[in-house]
C-alpha cells in the first residue's frame, strides 16, 4: 500500500507542473525573435513582433497564432495575425527582418509567444 501511495504522490507533482515553458515557434525557415505586449494602464492593447527570414526565399506574407500568458505563465487569450508586403513595405529578402505591430485586447496578458502557420514566397510558393 505504502509503495502505490508513493507512485501515486509522484504521479500528482510530476502532472502537476508545465515543465515546458511557453516559446515562439518558426516556420520553413521564418523565426519570431522577439515578441512583447504593449500594456498601457494596465491592460494590454496590443503587441510587437520581430521576424527573422533564414530562408533562402523573399517572403511577402506570414499568418501565426499569438498565445497570451500572465506572469503565472497561465494562458490568458489566443488570437491570429497577419503581415504582408505591399506598396509601402518590402518583402523580407533572406537575413533580414521585419516588425509588426499588432492590436488585441486581452485582459490579463502580459507576454505573447507566436507561433507562425504560413508563409508566401514572392516566387508564388507558399508553406503552411
């Protein structure tokens, strides 16, 4: 009995703890280096975003998810965003970056982690 007790108690802490902090997450070779919310009195109205292009592509568009968290690292919202070239902002050639920024609301946040879901090459090819 005593030794079940003794699984069960490790089982309960080991599931109990995320051992896997939130992170960004890149794509065919997109990274986000760095991403941060704007917080003003208190609540977050939006958030900045850095990309890196490591591929050998321009790319002229990215879709991601951002993931919100407090500093309890307890998820707090979801929402998707968006960037594309266009008359006024060039494609991001092979090693160079590329800033966003974006408008939400989520009440609580205070860090975003991205997670990109697409990307358009200027060639007309796309990875998702």
């Amino acid at each position: 009995m005593g030794k079940i007790l003794k699984l069960t108690t490790l089982a309960t802490l080991l599931f109990s703890f995320n051992p896997v902090p939130p992170k960004h997450v890149g794509k065919c070779g997109v990274i986000a280096t760095s991403a941060y919310t704007q917080n003003i009195l208190g609540k977050n109205a939006g958030y900045y975003v850095k990309f890196k292009n490591d591929s050998k592509k321009n790319v002229d568009a990215l879709e991601w998810t951002a993931k919100f968290y407090n500093n309890f690292d307890e998820l707090k919202g979801t929402k998707t965003g968006d960037w594309s070239s266009g008359n006024f902002i060039s494609p991001i050639k092979p090693g160079e970056t590329a800033k966003d920024l974006e408008g939400v609301w989520v009440d609580g946040a205070t860090k975003v982690f991205i997670s990109i879901s697409r990307i358009h090459f200027t060639d007309g090819t796309s990875c998702n």
